[in-house]
C-alpha cells in the first residue's frame, strides 16, 4: 500500500462482450485478467472502490455518486440485444464526501449524484461485476469533458487528499478503453479483433511505454495516438490516474494482466501497486 | 392507424429541441422535481405547437434524438410498450421522468427493413427493459403531453462524430429516405420531430444552483453564438434549404450546434427537403444554448400547392 491508503491503480475496459468470455477467446483473456483484478484488490486489503469511468460524463463540474443504495437492471443503449446488466452498489457516502470536499478546495466545480434511478454507465457496471466479487462499498467520479488532461490530474491528486482523508484502504479503478476504433457493422464476434493494424502496432507501443515505467514517453505520445486510433476520450482516464498516483508513481510496479479487443477497440487490464 | 398502404403521408415536421428544462418548468406529474417555473417563452411556444398536432390527428410520432447515441447502425425502437424511470445523467436535480409509450412496431420495423435495403446498418430495439433517453422523450412530452399518440424513437448513430462531416449526414439521408418510405409503405400519417438544439455552448456551472429556474440568470452564451442562431432561423424561414445545408459545417463548428447528431438532416431528407418557409413557434436559451421551435408544414404547403394549379 502506499502512505495515502491507496492500495493500487487498476487500468479495465468496461463494454459488456467481456461479460460473455465463451463467445471469443480475447474476451475470456481480459475477463480472467479482470477476476486477477479482483484478487489482487483482495490481497491489497481494500475496503473500498472508487470507479472512474470515461463513460459517465459530466459537464457541470464534476459529481460524485452519493446514493448509498443503487440496484436494479441496465440496459446500454448500444447493446440492448447483447445481454442486461443487473447491479448493485453500496455507495460508502462519507468518501463521497470526502473526495467531494478535497476537489472543491482544489477549485473544482462539484455536485453529489443522490438520486433513485440515476443511470449509472455501462462501464461502471461491467467492471464491478468483474473486479468486486466481495461487494465492497463503492463510489464514483465522473468524467468531465470541459476538464483537459491536466486539470483531470489535478482532479486525481484532490482525489487522492481525499482517499487519505477519509482514512480507509482503498483501490482506484479506470474504466476505459484504449484505441477507439469500433467496427460500425455488425460482426461476427468469434471474429473481433483490433479493427486495423495500426491500432494494434500504436496500443502495444503505448503500453510498452507503461510496462517500462516509460511514463512521460506515455504521456508525450497521447496526442498523437489519440489522434490517431480515436482514444477513449483522449486517454484521459490515465490523467485521473497519474494524478492519483502523483509522486508515488515511482513506487508502483505496472503489470499487465490482458490485451485484446473488444468490438474492434484496445482494451487492457492493467495494474499499478506497490512491490515491496 | 391508416389501413391502406401507399397513402402514408408526413403532415409536418418540427425541430422540437429537448432541454429537460423545459418540462422542469412545467411541472407535468411524469417528472419528480418541481419549479416554480421558468422558460416561459419557449414553453408556451411549444403550447401552440401541440394544438396544431392535435387537429392534425396523426398516426405517430416519429423522433430523432442526439442522446440515444448509437455506434453499430441506427436503431429504432420496435418493442409495443415502453415504461420506467428515466432520468438525466447531466441534469438529474430537473428531469427525472417516469414515462409510458406505446410504440408503432410495424412502422419501426418498416423503417429498419427499408434501411437496411439501402445499404444503411439498421436494426430493431426491441428489449422491453430499455430506459428511454431524456432527448427522445422531452421532446415527445413538449409535443404531446397526453402520450395518446404511438410513437417511433431513432437513435442518433454517431457517424457525423466517428467519421466526418459529410460521411454522417450523408447517412442521415439516407435515413430520411427509408423513413419516407416505410412511412408510405405502412400507410401512416405521420408527425416528425428532430430533437435538436441550435449553437449549444452551454454555461458550465448552473448560474444559481439554488434556483434553476432563476431566469435573471438566463441568457445566451455569447453574441457570436445567437447571430449564428439568428441567421439560421432566417433561412430557415424564408425556405432557403441549399444555403442554410452550404453554411452547416461552418454552423456546427462555430457554434458547436446540436444539429451536427443528424436530427435535422433526417428529418428534412424525410420530408423531401421542402423549400417552404420554416414557421418559427419560438426561440429561447437554455442554460445558454439556443433552441427554436420550427415548423414545416407540408399539409398546408400541399393545400396551396393545389390551389395554385
């Protein structure tokens, strides 16, 4: 764990075809990679979850799920017909609050999610079923498209002041994507796989760049890959991310527990904790 | 319901924009939070609207909206009844709706059949379970409260974003033709609305959070934004569809406008891009975006059309 109670950075994807694993060998891989997720949130002692997932955007400010119970049935807007989602959260309030507070003081602009049927996002659901079979209490923190990368890591930092605040051993996950290249027809999904080769080459290159602590090449190559494979909303879930880890980045070891695809997209299963 | 096929008809259509502000202000018993108002102008624009859409008497309404964003195809909804709760994920303190729709499956599924024969990626909603986005139905609300009339919601398919500019509308157009023709096929007389905003700048922070419908706070984003505004819903007015498609692109990116999800262009691209005068019912800003509400009436352009000869 690092001195701020935060026991690890987790990197998932959040489409549902991942829910599937018998209906492509891929998604199986980044479905065990995930449930290797779950055990290492498990070995680190976690007793909370925070989720930020590029797939619940926000654009007054930034909100904070504060509704401690959430459960019911989803439906994603895309994939009605792939499978519903049941869910269920227990939403620890008092982080919410806390992470609430420490953003505010930082400047931004925040609002509290307390509301029966507020539409939690496909990717939130997703990762949870997979990475939280202990049903630890959660929060989330959504991704505000007026933030750029540097204000989305400073947000991360006032996250991070806020997890140590409230004093409770706690995993951060991403839920996001990497190259963004969907195929727009329907496919075979026996037969997904990174829509072109250049998505493929560019992921495998940016996450070499993570897997050597390469951090800042990660980091310079953004645009440009963003550009390129239309990222994930611009890869920004890494700003969160690098905020939250902020000068303890040295101290954490990447692992990668899958690579494949989802839908013609990137998507990884990464894990930043602390080897000692 | 029509019972002939071939006879469909499309009896006008409406930019029908959808802040869920609207029916905040309002107040219908659907929506849980309550105002003490707000959004007059527009609402009562929207007043008008709906008692022309009454003597029109159609089979359906169809809807095209941004915030059921699709990334395989279009998809349009095709299950008869939808009901729940659905609430705004960016306004959830103003709109969170409990609706009950009763869906034309036969012209959906006549939509898609046609789409799909000109080459488009169509495919049928039909899980029951399937929350309703807050666009499709403000829009729906604010033209007819009383949900008497079977409805046909399209989701907006991402195209104009994922690809480019012209590669998105072209799609919209497209998609306008296969509605034309399923609706000629099914025989329905048929309202159409798309569920669009003009420039859609918003304020990032609501001005008074203690009082959304706080309208001393309500204005325009910016002057650049309501000239652009302005300028479209004269040539919308005077009917002059070949300038105001040339000046689009230029609209979208200046004015960040809505119309870019495609809305607009489906539904002209459905009516056979009449170059009749727009009738404009109102316009008004919404947390700083422009919207108006803009009618094209084909059955009146029909009667006229006649008399001339």
């Amino acid at each position: 764990m690092l001195d701020n109670n935060i026991v690890g950075l987790y990197w998932v994807p959040g489409l549902p075809h991942i829910l599937s694993p018998e209906s492509n060998k891929g998604y199986k891989s980044i479905n065990d990679g995930m449930r290797q997720v779950a055990q290492s949130i498990r070995a680190q002692g976690a007793e909370r979850i925070i989720y930020y997932s590029t797939a619940w955007i926000s654009v007054l400010g930034t909100s904070f799920q504060s509704k401690r119970h959430l459960e019911g049935m989803h439906v994603d807007e895309n994939w009605h017909d792939f499978k519903d989602l049941p869910f269920k959260f227990t939403i620890d309030q008092g982080l919410s609050k806390a992470l609430q507070k420490t953003c505010k003081a930082a400047g931004n602009a925040t609002s509290s999610i307390d509301f029966d049927g507020f539409p939690v996002d496909t990717g939130t659901i997703v990762a949870d079923t997979l990475v939280n079979p202990d049903n630890l209490e959660t929060t989330m923190v959504s991704s505000n498209v007026y933030l750029d990368f540097e204000a989305t890591c400073k947000l991360g930092q006032a996250c991070a002041a806020g997890i140590a605040e409230h004093g409770k051993k706690t995993a951060v996950v991403l839920v996001s994507g990497f190259s963004g290249r969907f195929f727009t027809n329907d496919i075979d999904l026996r037969e997904d796989h990174i829509r072109t080769p250049e998505d493929d080459a560019w992921n495998k290159k940016m996450l070499e760049f993570l897997q050597n602590k390469s951090y800042q090449k990660f980091e310079d190559a953004i645009p440009e890959f963003a550009k390129a494979t239309k990222a994930d909303m611009g890869l920004k879930a890494w700003a969160f991310g690098r905020g939250i880890l902020n000068k303890d980045i040295s101290k954490v070891s990447p692992r990668q527990h899958a690579y494949g695809s989802i839908y013609g997209t990137g998507a990884a299963v990464l894990e930043f904790t602390k080897t000692d | 319901m029509g019972t002939e096929a071939q006879s469909g008809q499309i009896l006008a259509g409406y930019l029908a924009p959808h802040p869920p502000h609207l029916v905040y202000g309002e107040n219908p018993p659907q929506n849980e939070p309550k105002s003490r108002g707000g959004w007059e102008p527009l609402r009562w624009a929207y007043e008008e609207c709906r008692k022309k859409i009454k003597e029109y008497k159609p089979d359906v309404i169809l809807v095209h909206s941004p915030h059921w964003q699709t990334v395989v195809g279009h998809h349009i909804t095709a299950v008869p009844k939808l009901t729940g709760k659905s609430v705004d994920p960016i306004f959830p303190h103003l709109f969170r709706y409990n609706f009950e729709m009763d869906v034309d499956t036969e012209l959906a599924n006549s939509i898609v059949s046609h789409a799909n024969d000109m080459g488009l990626v169509a495919k049928p909603m039909t899980n029951p379970n399937f929350r309703v986005d807050y666009g499709t139905i403000t829009s729906l609300h604010l033209l007819n409260p009383d949900w008497d009339i079977p409805v046909v919601a399209i989701s907006a398919n991402n195209s104009p974003y994922f690809y480019d500019h012209d590669t998105g509308q072209e799609e919209m157009v497209k998609l306008g033709e296969a509605t034309m023709a399923a609706i000629n096929a099914t025989g329905r007389r048929a309202i159409l609305a798309a569920s669009n905003t003009l420039s859609h700048f918003h304020f990032s922070e609501e001005p008074n959070q203690a009082l959304p419908e706080d309208m001393t706070r309500e204005h325009i984003f910016s002057q650049a934004q309501y000239e652009w505004d302005v300028k479209v819903i004269n040539l919308l007015r005077a009917g002059k569809l070949d300038e105001f498609f040339a000046i689009m692109p230029q609209f979208m990116e200046e004015a960040f406008a809505e119309i870019k999800a495609g809305s607009l262009t489906w539904m002209l691209s459905a009516m056979g891009m009449p170059k009749i005068p727009a009738h404009l019912y109102g316009y008004g800003t919404v947390i700083g975006t422009g919207n108006a509400l803009m009618e094209w009436d084909l059955t009146q352009a029909k009667k006229e059309a006649a008399n001339a000869r």
